[in-house]
C-alpha cells in the first residue's frame, strides 16, 4: 500500500515536472506573441497616421499570431488539466498516507 502511495507520488511529481516544462514553453511562446503584437501595433500606428501598409505581411503576421495563439490555447489548456489532475493525485496520496499514520497509531496503541 505504501508502495503504492510512493508510486503515486513519483508519478504525480513527474507530471507536475512535465507541466513546468510546458509552462516554459509556453512563456516562450508568449514572448514571440508579444513581438507579433508589437509588430500589428506599429502597423496600426501606421494605418492611423495614414500611410499604407503591406497588406501581404499584415495578413500573414495576423495568421502566424492566430496560429500561435490557438497553440498556447491549447498547450495552456492541457498543463492546466495536468495541474489539475496532479493536485487531486497528490491529495488523494495525502489521504491515503494519513490513514496509514491512523493505522499504525491504532496498531501502537494495542500493542
């Protein structure tokens, strides 16, 4: 039963592990999202002071920004469902581990 418990708590911690590594990623993505952003900011910028802009790269840094939004969407939706499911593991595991220390204290006390 213990072992067991250990197992759960390896495994709960190697998923948390592989969520901080996607969260890294994520950041990074984050981080070239914010570059596009500054990108259609200064075309924007452009288009109000009245000077035409590159329609062409406008679409496609529109594309390539949405493209990247849905993939940190999706990335972000899914280490979220991770953490989620590691938290519950781990509580489960702190449960079980509690009960053990009940056990052994009733099994001390008839002894």
């Amino acid at each position: 039963f213990v072992q067991r418990s250990e197992w759960n708590l390896q495994l709960m911690t190697q998923r948390a592990l592989e969520a901080e590594g996607n969260v890294e990623k994520l950041k990074q993505k984050i981080f070239v999202l914010q570059g596009e952003l500054e990108s259609s900011k200064a075309e924007n910028e452009n288009l109000k002071a009245g000077r035409m802009p590159d329609l062409g790269a406008m679409r496609h840094n529109i594309d390539f920004a949405l493209q990247n939004l849905h993939k940190i969407i999706m990335g972000a939706n899914w280490s979220i469902k991770q953490l989620a499911s590691g938290a519950e593991l781990l509580h489960l595991v702190a449960e079980v581990l509690e009960s053990t220390g009940k056990i052994n204290e009733v099994e001390a006390d008839k002894e």
